[in-house]
C-alpha cells in the first residue's frame, strides 16, 4: 500500500514493515491504538507498507 499516513489496530494489535527509498523500518501498534506514520498525508513521503501482520 502507498502513501500510508496512520495504522489503526482495532481488536489486534499488528505489525507493519515500510519501505522509504533504501530504509526499511517496523511500526508496532498495540490493540485498540492508533499510529500515525511519520511525514505529511498530503506529502509525497515515499512511504510504502511492504508487510502487514497481526500480532496478537
């Protein structure tokens, strides 16, 4: 998924690995949470969701 601004867990917290240019990075976001992706929405961040997981 391209130009991810937020992740938001609901019932399971997941997991969600992002891609930007050559740096790749792990977001963690508890159950009931919510994690906004570093950058402007509006942006072009470069920011693509290569893996989504559920974590618990």
């Amino acid at each position: 998924m391209d130009r991810v601004f937020a992740l938001d867990a609901g019932k399971h917290s997941v997991s969600a690995k992002l891609t930007s240019g050559s740096d790749t990075t792990t977001l963690q976001v508890d159950k009931n949470s919510y994690a906004r992706v570093a950058g402007d929405p509006l942006a072009s961040t470069g920011r693509v969701v290569v893996e989504l997981r559920v974590t618990g």
